[in-house]
C-alpha cells in the first residue's frame, strides 16, 4: 500500500465562474475533473477538493436560486378557455425565489465537503490481482480512499426549518452546480471515481435497512447503472445490519464521497436499540470521515440529537425558517411573486402592503404556502371573472380563498404563528449551536435590477417558446442571464435579447460587441424601459 499522488494542471477561469459546464454539472454519470487553485493553501495539491466548483455569492447566488416562470399576457388569456387560463396559473409550482439561507447553505456546503476531504488520502494496492469495473473500464489493482479513525469526524450541517419552507427544493438548486460524479486520471491507465454527494430522501417509517438500501440505489444513480447494482450489493448480500453498514464503509472509500445528505429525516422511524439508532450512522463517518448532513425539521433534530453527544456531530446549524418571523423579507418575497399576475387590473405596491399582513396571516411567512394561496387566489379570480363577476383582491377575498382551500392547514399555520411568538422550542435548538448561525440574511442584490432581469426574462421566454416549444424555461433564463451579464448599461431590447438567445439554442452564437445605444430609459425605474418591442 502507497499513498497515491499526482501533478495536475489548473484550468483558467474568472474567479465567480464554475469550471463546469451547466451540462456537466446535470450529467448523469462520470465528468472528467477541471482543477481550479483554490486561495487556501491547504487545499492547493489536494485534487478532490480543487476539483469541486466554489460556492456562488452575489448575483451569481440570487440567479441559481430564482427561476421565472412565464410572463403573463392578459390578451392571450382572452382568446382561451376557462379551464387553459387556469392551466397557466399552474406554473407557479415551478417559480423559485432567493431565500435569506441560500448564502449560508452554499458557503457551508463547500466548507463540509472540503472537510472531508482534507482527512482522508488516496491509497493504491498494486499488489492485489482483483479487477473492478469503473465504468466499465477494468483495472488490476485497488484504489482506495481512507482516513485515520483516531482523527475527529469531518464538518457536517443540519438545515431544519418548518415544512414548505424550501429545504429540500434548495438543496436541488445547490447540488445543481456541482458535478455529481467526477473522473480524475492520474496517468492514462488510471481512472479515480469521486462521487462528490449523494442525497438520499427518507422514506416514511423507514429503518436504518433501508436506509442502508437507498445509499446503494443512490450511488447506482449517480453511475448511471440501468439496474440495481451496488443496492443488491447492499440487500441481498449484507444480511445483518452490521455487514450492511460495513459494506457502505466500502463503497464510500471506493468511490471517494464527499457527502451523503440525508433529506426528510422525520421520516425515519428511530429505534432506541443503538445498532439501529443514528449512533450506528455515526460509526459510518467514524471510519470514513465522510461528511453526513440532515435535512428536516426541528422535532427530527431533537430526536437525532436529544444528547450532547449527539449533538456537537450536528455540526453547522442552518435555520431555514428564519426568513418567515421577518415581515421585511416577507414584503420582499411577495414584491418580487406579484411580478406575475392574471388580473385584468394589477395590484400595486401600494395595494401589496396593505394585503401583506392578511397574506401573512395565512401563510405563516412561508414561501411554498404564500406561492399556493396566490396560486389559488388567481385561480379564484379567473373563475369568477368567466362567470362575469367583478371581484375585488381584498383581506375578505383573500380570507375566503384561504377558508376553502387551507381550512385543513390552518392549525398548523396557527402553531407556526404561536412558534414565532413563543420561540420556547427554538431555544432549546439555539442552546446547542452558535448563535450566529441562525440569523437570516438579506440577498445581497438590488430589487430593481432583479426586477428588471426577471421582467426581461418572463418576455423573452413567452418569444422563444413561439419558435422553440421544446426549449424549457430554466434554459432560457439562462441564457438570458449570459446576455445581460454584458449589457451592463441595461440597453438591449426584448426582441435582441430574445434573437441572441435563438442564436444561442441553434448553435450559432455570433454575439459582437454593440455599440451602446444613445437611447436612455424614460424613467428613473429601469422596468419601465422594458417593452414587448
């Protein structure tokens, strides 16, 4: 056995941009690793650490973290039918807005995975004649990546926060930018797996078996196996649970991963036998310094972490629900969700602050309720208007929508409400964690600008998709994105945006340098410059 090193070569890129592709990135199987020199020097040499994209901040973070949906057009609404006017509102399940723990769950993320990896090395077994397959390739010797178990466990975070408060879709958006299966070639017969993550949904009164069970079908996914490998692996050859955990230890040192996150864990039914319990999860990260991270609510948390012992393993604490107890941030996310509405008379800022406290009431602040009561007041609104009723959006009307589609809901929220007010159970939460951890954060972005990018966004996505139906929004947000992030001086129309993105899709980006244009906005707010020319 030797410790296995080797010379790499950096690739040049601009500091708040990801070595890999957007393709890359989403690539089901392996992508072959792109090294950027990292500012710590502790982390220069170590290839599984400098092959990771760096966490996004600024602009590049609230881009990640929204995604638009379709502007509405209220003339086009006219010429469809009651039933396709509402199909349109449906979109909304798919509108993403920045949340104040996005900054901290990006920077913390790359903090627990280059933890990880800083106590572990990679070590080669040339002696040992036994052939595996990496995809699909075969090689005669073990490659193996192992740390010391006399050292600490690695960093982990535990993100906890009310239901709906977008936990889980924000963990998509941030594994979104990273490569789950890296290839890194130390000489051209040697081929190193590194799984950089694995997310592993809990499922309702599950065990550890099956917890054990879904580690394997995640690592097969993330190979890209059709069939059940390495979950068979796990099931059918493991019988008790002390081999399936050991088996894991395996697969872990083989494919190198960085961290395993385990999402929805109020789900798990936890046992009080230990062999069963989180400590025997635990045991995992003990022999492979792997990083393990929760993702779930407050009650899970005191159930995993109930003692000290427990508790210092929970590692960083995210509050996810913070954002809702702050009525500012509130009025934010509600400003930025009225970008889009099917009224024939738009509600205006002014009309927004007076309706923000009845939204509040009924949402608890939280971001999947608010999306779904203005889902539902909009299809409310529709209805009524094909029936030839005048209605008005007010504190009734909201209240009314709220009755008939949330009566089941409103306990909860009421609990929700009487959560902020006491924050007795929070305390608890607080006393084993860093104060600073908690606290929310304001994006660091400017309203308007965002405003103006998302108007611009919503417009160009309703003229390509009369080209190119097959183009999905998410794709042509981006590449939006890409043409504003030059047009600093915001002088692009709708139409030469909506060209260069076409240009784009068909593979022929000609983009040169405009000259920039004498025409100035009309007004002091940049959305205003904004036509459907």
């Amino acid at each position: 056995m030797e410790e296995l090193n080797w010379k790499y070569w950096y690739t040049d890129v601009d500091k708040d941009q990801n070595q890999y592709t957007y393709e890359e990135c989403n690539r089901i199987g392996p992508v072959d690793a792109k090294y950027v020199k990292s500012s710590n020097k502790d982390f220069n040499g170590n290839p599984f650490i400098e092959a990771l994209p760096r966490p996004r901040d600024g602009k590049e973070l609230i881009n990640a973290y929204t995604c638009p949906i379709p502007a509405v057009d209220m003339g086009e609404l006219d010429d469809m039918t009651i039933n396709e006017q509402k199909e349109t509102v449906l979109s909304l399940k798919r509108l993403r807005l920045p949340l104040s723990f996005h900054k901290q769950l990006e920077f913390i993320n790359y903090d627990v995975v280059s933890s990880s990896y800083m106590l572990r090395k990679m070590y080669v077994w040339n002696e040992e004649d036994i052939q595996f397959s990496i995809n699909e390739q075969t090689t005669r010797q073990i490659i193996k990546m192992r740390g010391k178990i006399e050292d600490s466990a690695p960093t982990e975070f535990a993100l906890l926060g009310y239901s709906g408060c977008g936990k889980s879709t924000s963990l998509k958006q941030l594994f979104d930018n990273i490569p789950q299966v890296i290839m890194h070639h130390p000489d051209p017969a040697t081929n190193i797996t590194q799984i950089t993550y694995l997310v592993v949904s809990c499922m309702p009164n599950s065990n550890f078996a099956t917890l054990y069970r879904q580690i394997g079908e995640a690592i097969d996914n993330a190979l890209g196996y059709p069939e059940p490998v390495y979950e068979l692996m796990i099931t059918k050859k493991c019988r008790s649970l002390a081999e399936k955990q050991l088996k894991v230890c395996e697969l872990i040192e083989k494919f190198s991963i960085g961290t395993i996150v385990l999402d929805e864990i109020q789900l798990i039914n936890f046992n009080s036998n230990k062999e069963n319990s989180y400590e025997g999860l635990l045991g995992i990260v003990n022999k492979t310094k792997i990083a393990l991270s929760v993702v779930g609510t407050d009650e899970a948390y005191k159930k995993l972490f109930g003692m000290l012992r427990n508790a210092r393993r929970a590692g960083e604490y995210i509050n996810a629900s913070a954002y809702t107890s702050d009525k500012e941030y509130f009025n934010f996310l509600l400003s930025m969700l009225l970008t889009w509405q099917w009224l024939d008379k738009p509600i205006t800022k002014e009309q927004a602050q007076e309706l923000s406290d009845t939204l509040y009431e009924c949402t608890g602040g939280i971001i999947n309720m608010l999306i779904w009561l203005y889902k539902w007041i909009m299809i409310e609104y529709l209805d009524n208007r094909s029936k030839g009723k005048t209605v008005t959006i007010n504190e009734k009307f909201i209240k009314t929508v709220s009755k008939k589609h949330f009566g089941q809901l409103k306990g909860a929220i009421d609990m929700v409400n009487q959560a902020k007010v006491e924050e007795m159970e929070d305390e608890q939460i607080l006393m084993l964690a860093e104060s600073d951890k908690n606290k929310y954060e304001m994006p660091e972005t400017n309203v308007e600008n965002l405003a103006y990018e998302s108007k611009m966004i919503n417009i160009v996505i309703g003229k390509v998709h009369q080209i190119y139906t097959d183009v999905t929004s998410d794709d042509i947000a981006r590449y939006v994105r890409q043409i504003l992030a030059e047009d600093e001086y915001h002088r692009m129309k709708p139409t030469e945006v909506a060209k260069e993105v076409v240009a784009i899709i068909t593979g022929n980006p000609t983009r040169k340098k405009r000259r920039p244009s004498s025409k100035a906005p009309a007004s002091k707010n940049i959305c205003d410059y904004i036509s459907n020319a």
